[in-house]
C-alpha cells in the first residue's frame, strides 16, 4: 500500500510515497526494538523560503525524506530529485535532512522555485500548424503562461479551420452543444468573472450555423490577441529535423510558402481551383503560390500541426452514373445547390456525420422523400442524449447510453442495441460500441423518419440507370431525382510528407516529444461515454502537449525506465489509404491514458476538468433551456412539414420523445451505476 501525495488543492492519483501498515510487535527488545517505526499521521508543511509558497500534505512519521523526494520530483515533471534539499531548524541552527532521516512536520524547500512544475526553456519558438479549432486553442494555453514566442502558420485567409470553412455547407450547424464546444472552453477563459469573449457563452445558441460558429472563431482571434501571432495565407510545405532525433541542441526548419486562397461563400458550383489541383493524397501545394510575396524558413524548437480529418470527400463513381437523368453531386464543401432537392425523391449514399447534415437540409428544403443508403447503420444521437453525456461527470456508461438512446430509436421503430456496432451482455448491463465513424447527432433523424419521409436501406450501390439506383440486393430504388454522396472523408496522407512522419507513438509524430499531432481522431470505442464534443478532449490533449514540451525530463526519464507504453500508428492501418497520422479514437484514449497515469504533475493541471465540464453544461445551457431550444426546434419541423407538404395536414402530431422529468430520472441512474 502506498500515501497519494495531495497539494493544497488538487490530489494527484498516482501513488507515491510508501505507506507501512504493516503490524508491529512493541513488545519486543533489543535489535529488533530498533525496527519499529511510527505509522502515526502528521499534517506536513513544506515552504520555499525565497516565495514562502506553501505546500501540505499528510505523511506517516516513519516516511523517509528519499521517498518524498522522489515524488515530489514527480510532481515537479520528474526534476533532478537530487536537487531537491529538505531543511528543518533546530534549536538555534538548522540541519540538513538526509535520505535516511524521517520527515518533519515543517521543513524548508531548497533547489525548487516553486510546487509548481518549472518550464523548460527553449532558444527558438513554438510552430503552431493550422489555425482551426485546435490551432487556437494551443494558442490560448501559451498565452496563458505568458508565452508569446510563437507563430501559427495556416493556408486560409482567416482563422476556423478546413472543417469550417470549407468542408461544411452554408447549411451546416453545430451538432453538439455550444457550451461544451467553444474554444475558449476551459475554466481559465469560460469561467464566471471571465470578461473577453463575453465569458461562459449565456447567450449563444445551443447549435449555431456555420457563419456564426466561424464568427466564434474570429471573435476568440481578435479578443485574445492571437491574430499577432498569425501568418495567415500561408502553406507549410515541409517541416525538417534539424540536428539528430533526441539530442538537446536540436531543432526544426518549416519551409513556408506564401498562397492565394479561394473560399465558396455561395452554396453550389464547381470544385474550386484548390479542390481540382489537390491531389486524393491532399491538398499539400494545391494551393495558387502567391508570387508577391516570398517563401522563408521559420525555425522553432517544437512544433504541432492540427491537420483535421475531414479533408477529401471519398470519390465514388457508380457505374451508370451518367444514364441517372438526375441530379448527383457530393454533400460537402458547399458543392451542392439544394434547391436541386425540393419536392425530389433524394438518395443519400452514406451514414456518417454529414449524412445528418444532409437529411436536415433536405427536409429544411422540402425533399419529397429520402433513402439513406448505407452499408451499416451506425448509431444515431438525439440532442438530448448528446448533452446528458456532455454533463456527466464521470462518464456514462455505454449500456446507459444505448437506454438514452432507445426512446428515440422507438420513433425509427429500431432497437439500438441490436446494432453492428455494440457488443454486451446476454441481460443488457454490460456494453460496448465500436465503430468506425463518429455520432452523428439531431433529432431530425428520428422525426423524419418517423413520419415516413426518410427510410435506412442497408444495402449497397450497384449501378444507375434512368430516375433508377439499383442495390446489390436486387431491390431497385426507382423515381429517384438526387442523389448526394456522403461515403466519408478521406484524411490527408500528404501530412505525412510534410512533417516526414513514418509513424505515430501516442500523439508523437516519430516517436518525438517536440513534434505533436492529432487529428479529431475517428470512430467510437468506448465501454463509457464522457463527451460527444471537441471542447474537453482538446482541453485535455493539448494540456498533455504543452505539459510535455515543458517538462522534457518527464518524457526522458518515464522513456528511459521503460514506463512510457503508447500505442503506435503506421501508415496503411486499417485502410491503405490510411496516413501514418490519422490515428483513431482508442489510439487516442489509450495515449492520453497511458500517459496521464504517469505523470502525477499532469494529473495536477487537468484534474478539474470533469467539474467544470459539468459545471459549463448546465450554466451555460441547463436543461430547461436544452428542452425549450429542442422542442422549438421540433415544433418548427412539424410546422414546416405541413406546409410544404411532405406530409398530411392534418397528421397527427408526434411529441417530442424526451422530458424534464425522464431526463431527471437520468441524474439517478447515472448515480447508481457510479456507486456499483
């Protein structure tokens, strides 16, 4: 048995120092008698004595100043321990502890500056790739520690990200929730008393449009000062290994071209000149060079790259295609004109999270009926369950996920626990899932399914003729006028090049510390369910990558001693056309995992995060206010189904499946399956 070593606020999870419970014979004299030791609890005060910071923690008598050393050394990022000094005074002198000696109930703290973990210093800056989401997040912990020696680099003229600004329809909203979603989540810049950005976002829309989750982008941008640090227009070509891998002194060379950008702001057209010029690899030197300006070279000591995952719709042609008689075009990057979809018979090829985007936009337009083809269905979440697994802290359990799921599922007439994906129990209790596309999340799914007017065929393409899509099960889907292709997006393997990148150890391009990747990693592997958004992974991955980058001897210590198992990606895993970068989600988990479990320094500065991110849910968008925002949004689709005509007026109405009271039944089953 061991003592978990606490601060003055926050525990850290590892165990430390040794903890004696072993039971001892007093009676006993002579050498034995020299054996015994004290068990006894004291409440021990440490104190830096150039800050008078202060530092408790409770501590067995009998512990030795080397053990506290060790795990104070620990929670320092693994410094030199022999650094460390204990120091105690007695009588009118003070001693000097030795490893030997016993810990005092008040000791002074010479060789550390602070309990906090010291920041490596580097000689050159940090290179931040990409500034979508993740780019400005990494730019907002840096500006936090009052580091403003680094500069992000990104092809587009403004800040959001490919995702946003390209790869999503003028349609487009967010599927989950604004609250757990905004890029200045975290209790540093979305807490109460919080001033730029307004704060824990009150008054925004659950699920905000496109335009305006670009505007949150640009809004953080401008509050926070991150455009300074913006080359914007700018594409990094390659980025190179100056020196050898794991020497001190080395460096990396990013090789920048300035580019003239080109974004839709109209939905429909053509691919864009960037769009034809990329390759399927990617979009690496798609982009027109701008010959006004200069390519240069920008050195930095470490560098991350955010390279998305929703790069290149996956390219399907169908044999027949040009005998359709119809309209066939893909749903993304605002290629299609869905005017094209009114009162139609759509085919929707797909069942990822753009196949939800689609299914609302079409009955948003008014499409007359619409087939999800797909060859698996892959689950589906309502808004309410979306949110209730955002604000559970700790996380749900899949089974109870899957029950969430099923009130909704019933309006589809589809049990969710009879899906490809999940695996449990013979009684239900137990379950998982696995699958290789993440939630796609609204409640339009199951309302227009419900109605009849969207219908899940599990089957697949086999060819086209006139107004006519034949599936390889024989079955002829005929009157069709549309047909939007939603198979995927394809990750983009020229990252690869760009950085050099051979394989991934956790999120390390390489295998090296300096050198940071991760890319929304893909799919669900999950036995428990604690978030359906970006806003507390990213917290959480980007705190581990700047927490790495400056306590270096962590990484080489835990490294050296055999500690640091992560899981590794090569490329051509699981598809061939899978890059060495594109990791999924139990890569993703089991890094994080892995590595959290070791550093006790790391566990100290994301340890709030599950409290706060239950406490942003329900502030920022509490339940009342999710029900009143589902239920209008509801309301509006059954309004406009009418009128438009996709169904009956006088049809009966079909009430919105989850309430307060259900959801407040929720709070008590999550309680019990925590004290199991």
């Amino acid at each position: 048995k061991s003592l978990v070593l606490w601060s003055q606020s926050l525990p850290m999870a590892l165990e430390l120092i040794p903890y004696k419970s072993v039971e001892q014979d007093f009676s006993v004299t002579g050498p034995k008698a020299g054996q015994l030791v004290s068990t006894t609890h004291i409440d021990c005060e440490l104190v830096i004595p150039a800050t008078q910071e202060v530092f408790s923690l409770p501590l067995q008598v009998c512990t030795k100043i080397e053990d506290l050393k060790n795990a104070l050394s620990a929670k320092l990022g693994f410094i030199q321990h022999d650094e460390i000094l204990f120091v105690v005074k007695q009588g009118c002198t003070y001693k000097r502890l030795q490893n030997s000696d016993q810990v005092r109930k008040r000791m002074s703290v010479h060789g550390i500056k602070s309990f906090k973990p010291p920041r490596h210093q580097y000689p050159h800056p940090y290179g931040i790739i990409g500034a979508g989401y993740n780019g400005i997040k990494t730019a907002l912990y840096l500006l936090k520690d009052g580091q403003n020696d680094f500069t992000i680099f990104d092809r587009y003229d403004k800040v959001g990200g490919h995702a946003w600004l390209e790869s999503a329809n003028k349609t487009t909203r967010l599927q989950t929730e604004f609250a757990t979603y905004h890029v200045w989540f975290g209790e540093e810049w979305s807490s109460l008393g919080s001033t730029k950005c307004g704060g824990p976002p009150v008054d925004w829309e659950p699920w905000p449009c496109r335009d305006r989750v670009v505007e949150h982008f640009e809004l953080c941008a401008q509050e926070y000062g991150i455009y300074a640090h913006c080359q914007l227009s700018v594409d990094v070509e390659s980025a190179d290994l100056v020196g050898r891998e794991k020497k001190e002194d080395r460096y990396y060379q990013l090789s920048c071209r300035p580019v003239l950008p080109h974004r839709k702001d109209t939905q429909g057209g053509e691919k864009l000149e960037h769009h034809k010029n990329a390759t399927e690899a990617g979009y690496a030197g798609a982009f027109k060079p701008d010959t006004q300006r200069k390519p240069f070279v920008f050195t930095c000591s470490c560098y991350c790259i955010w390279p998305g995952n929703l790069i290149n719709p996956r390219q399907v042609q169908y044999v027949g295609e040009d005998l359709f008689d119809g309209f066939i075009e893909y749903g993304v990057e605002m290629r299609c004109d869905y005017q094209n979809v009114v009162a139609k018979n759509v085919i929707i090829h797909g069942h990822g999270a753009f196949t939800m985007e689609n299914i609302r936009t079409c009955c948003e337009y008014g499409a007359k009926h619409i087939w999800v083809v797909c060859r698996k269905r892959n689950l589906t979440c309502p808004r309410v369950v979306s949110w209730f697994i955002n604000q559970a802290t700790p996380p749900i359990t899949a089974a109870h996920c899957l029950n969430l799921l099923k009130v909704a599922y019933k309006l589809c007439d589809y049990d969710p626990w009879d899906m490809h994906s999940v695996s449990c129990n013979a009684s239900r209790t137990n379950a998982s899932v696995a699958q290789r596309t993440r939630f796609g999340i609204g409640d339009i799914y199951f309302l227009s399914a419900a109605y009849g007017l969207m219908e899940i065929v599990v089957d697949n393409i086999k060819r086209c003729s006139a107004k006519t899509v034949h599936l390889e099960s024989g079955r002829k889907l005929e009157d069709a006028d549309v047909i939007l292709k939603c198979v995927g997006m394809l990750p983009d393997s020229t990252v690869d090049k760009v950085v050099k990148a051979k394989f991934m150890r956790g999120y390390w391009i390489n295998g090296d510390p300096r050198r940071f990747s991760c890319a929304d990693p893909d799919g669900i592997y999950a036995s428990n369910f604690s978030g359906t958004t970006i806003g507390p992974g990213a917290y959480n991955y980007i705190a581990l990558m700047k927490h790495v980058w400056d306590c270096p001897n962590e990484w080489i210590q835990l490294d050296e001693a055999g500690h640091l198992n992560l899981p590794e990606h090569y490329a051509g895993d699981p598809d061939p056309d899978s890059p060495a970068y594109f990791i999924n989600a139990r890569h993703s988990v089991g890094t994080s995992f892995a590595y959290s479990i070791l550093s006790p320094a790391l566990q100290d500065k994301t340890a709030h995060m599950n409290s706060y991110k239950h406490w942003v849910a329900h502030y920022c968008c509490p339940v009342e206010k999710l029900l009143e925002a589902a239920l209008a949004e509801w309301d509006d689709y059954e309004k406009s189904f009418r009128e438009k005509g996709m169904v009956p007026k006088d049809a009966p109405y079909i009430p919105y499946p989850y309430t307060k009271e259900y959801i407040e039944e929720q709070y008590e089953v999550h309680k019990k399956d925590v004290t199991k």
